[in-house]
C-alpha cells in the first residue's frame, strides 16, 4: 500500500467494520421483500446501525474531532474546526430494492477545507480515496480522471432534476448514488457530475478524489451544507459541460 496517514488508515479500518454490517444487512434483504413491514425500517436500522460503528471507531483515537453525518446532524467536539463528514450508507434506496450500488463516504475536513475522502463500495469491493497534494486511488492503483474533449463521446451523470432539464443535450446517467458517481468520474468511467441542492456529506470525499485526480470541483464553501449546487469534470469539458447547465 502507498504510504497513507493515520487518518486515512483509521477511516479505512472504520469502513472495514461497518461494511460487515452493510454486507451482511443487504443479505437479509430479500428476505424482507416479502414481508409487510417491508424493508424500508430494516435499511434505516442499517443505516444508524453503520453511522453509530463509524463514529464509535472514528472516536477511538481521535476523541476531539467533531462530526457532520446524515443521520445525527451536527456533533460538536472539542476540535469545532476539525470535521469527519459521514455518509454511511449513500445509495439507501438502491440497497433498499437490493441493488448493489451504494457506499460508505467519509472525508475530513480541517479549517472548512477538506483534505482527506474515502469513498467505499463495500459490494464490490472498491476503496476509492484520497488526500491533499498525495493523489487518488482505487485500491492501492493511482487513478487519473478521464481525457476525453468532445462532449458527444463523453458520459456524465446528475439526479432526476438533472436528466429532465439538461437532456437531450448531454449523454446522462442516474445512478442513485452520488459518492459512487464522484468516485466513478476520479477513476474516468465517467467524464462529469452535476446536481443542485445536495448534501456535503453526498459529495465531500468525491471532491478531494476527483481533485486529485487531477479534475475540476467548483468552489462548495460558497453554500449551505445541504444547498450544494455541485459541478465537476475533467479539465478538458469542465467548462463546456458548464455551458450546457447554463439553466440548470
């Protein structure tokens, strides 16, 4: 493994645990299917379920950071400058129809800026991360996003608010889960991502990895936390990708 800090290390370790309860919960699913209660109180279980394990392990060592996470809101600790931003499962209506595409987000961030993401897709097995000035990875592999210049030949992906307005003026995913869409255009299997009003938690950890994989984040320290008009691409569309959102 490339040299990581302890930070990092402690995120992925948090990761590993609660990603037991993730695999193990997204097997009983289909059980619950059935059932008539159904699976919407069982997968917000999970969800407190993972937030409570990656506090708890994040804690261990580092008692004075404070938290952002989905679930509990602000958690203010000694450090009031010094964040964990958590998502613990992004993707819960996926998992909650038993599709397998969702993951951890965690990143950290040190006087409103953020230095360290992870972004962790526990069904596939796919540990995206990285931190200021160090680069980004997808296990252990240095990724780069991708080069492409011409929009036609380019795949982007937004929420359903997206595909209705931009399309058909750009090729256009709805994946449901906007860590992996952050992820997915760091490693360059997308070339672009965009979507209004979202949470910091969806994509802080994606904006450090698409950064240091050498592509381009607008500024989010501009909005409320959960007001995000998010953009980002690789270098060579950003700007006419941004074109196109002209209305958006």
């Amino acid at each position: 493994m490339n040299s990581i800090s302890p930070n990092l290390n402690l995120m992925i370790k948090a990761c590993e645990k609660a990603s037991k309860v993730i695999i193990r919960d997204f097997g009983e699913l289909e059980n619950l299917q059935v059932s008539k209660k159904g699976p919407k109180d069982f997968v917000t279980k999970t969800d407190k379920r993972v937030e409570k394990i990656l506090i708890e392990e994040l804690t261990k060592s580092k008692r004075s950071y404070s938290f952002i996470t989905e679930e509990s809101g602000k958690i203010l600790n000694k450090k009031k400058d010094t964040f964990w931003i958590i998502d613990p499962i992004d993707g819960t209506t996926n998992f909650l129809h038993g599709i397998p595409h969702f993951a951890i987000s965690i990143a950290l961030q040190i006087n409103k800026e953020i230095i360290t993401g992870l972004i962790f897709d526990p069904i596939k097995n796919e540990v995206f991360y990285a931190e200021k000035d160090c680069g980004s990875f997808l296990n252990n592999n240095r990724i780069r996003v991708s080069n492409k210049s011409n929009l036609e030949e380019c795949l982007f992906a937004s929420n359903n608010e997206g595909l209705k307005s931009i399309y058909p003026k750009l090729d256009l995913r709805n994946t449901g889960c906007a860590a992996l869409d952050l992820a997915y255009v760091g490693c360059g299997r997308l070339d672009g991502y965009f979507h209004n009003e979202i949470n910091i938690w969806d994509v802080a950890a994606g904006k450090i990895i698409i950064e240091e994989a050498g592509g381009k984040v607008n500024k989010i320290s501009d909005y409320e936390i959960n007001k995000i008009d998010f953009r980002a691409g690789n270098p060579s569309i950003y700007e006419k990708m941004l074109k196109k959102l002209d209305n958006f």
